[in-house]
C-alpha cells in the first residue's frame, strides 16, 4: 500500500512489525520485527484473568521481547 502512494521503505518510511511472523522474512523488503513470546503472553493474561475472575491479587510479569533487525527500517544518520 506504501508503494501504491509513492513511498519507498525504508527510504521515505520505515515499517516494523510485532509478531515475527514467518512471512516477514520474505517481504520485499524484508521486515523489521518484534519476536514477542505470544504463547508465553497468552498464559500471562489467562491467568491474570483468572486471578480477578477469583478476586485474587493479580501479579504483573514482564515478557521479554528481541528486536529483530531486518531491511524495512532505516539507519538513523545523526
């Protein structure tokens, strides 16, 4: 859709995405993305969930994501 408007990634734009899904890899170009722990994401909100279903304290976790370095974002010249 970017190119459709005339914008070059990353050139004019710069595109990350939050899953890392296998297909990021094999986008033109390839895509900058966050590798997020879903399964790990998931079980903390069910039990979160859970928690307050049953008037239970409710402990905050924090899940790790990695950045993963592809070409849909520009250096940064300062």
């Amino acid at each position: 859709e970017l190119e459709r408007n005339g914008y070059r990634v990353p050139e004019d734009v710069s595109v990350i995405g939050c899953d890392n899904s296998q297909m990021s890899k094999y986008y033109l170009p390839t895509i900058s993305t966050l590798d997020v722990q879903v399964f790990e994401l998931g079980r903390s909100i069910m039990h979160n969930m859970l928690c307050r279903i049953k008037d239970k304290p409710v402990k905050n976790k924090v899940i790790l994501t990695r950045y993963i370095e592809r070409e849909s974002v520009a250096d940064v010249i300062e």
